[in-house]
C-alpha cells in the first residue's frame, strides 16, 4: 500500500520520534523553523510510505495525518 503524510507545521515541535519511528526513512528535519521557534520535519514522498501510521501514533503533538493512496 503506498501512503503519503501531511505534517501540520505549527503544531510540529522538531522532537523526530516520527523520523526514529519510520521504518521507510520517509521523514526528515528541515532547516524551516515554525512560528514556536521550531525545527519542523518534512515528508519525502520518493522513499516508499506505506501508510503504516507508525508517525501518526507516536507524535505527541498530533501533528501528523495519513494518507492512503
Ligand atoms: S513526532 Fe510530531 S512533533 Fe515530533 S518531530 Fe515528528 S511531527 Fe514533529
Ligand atoms: S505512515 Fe509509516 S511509512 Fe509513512 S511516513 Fe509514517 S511511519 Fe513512515
């Protein structure tokens, strides 16, 4: 199943459990700060989501939704 993510930049404080808990690599820190003073984190959409939800259960802000595609 291929998925993609969407990740709200606000609420998104650069704490990368999402990048530690997906097992496609799909998610990276950008060097794009949010208006809280953080690092956010962006999705590449060429490395293979599965839509696994992996990010989604783990961010403790709520910051990310799934996609299924
Ligand atoms: S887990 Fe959530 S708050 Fe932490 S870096 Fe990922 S999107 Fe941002
Ligand atoms: S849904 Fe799964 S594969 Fe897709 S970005 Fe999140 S953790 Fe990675």
């Amino acid at each position: 199943m291929k998925g993609s993510i969407q990740i709200d930049k606000e609420r998104c404080k650069g704490c990368v459990l999402c990048i530690d808990f997906c097992p496609e690599d799909c998610i990276r820190l950008s060097e794009e700060l949010n208006l809280k003073g953080y690092f956010v984190v962006v999705f590449d959409d060429g490395k293979g989501c599965t839509a696994c939800r992996s990010c989604a259960l783990m961010c403790p802000e709520v910051a990310i939704e799934v996609s299924k595609s």
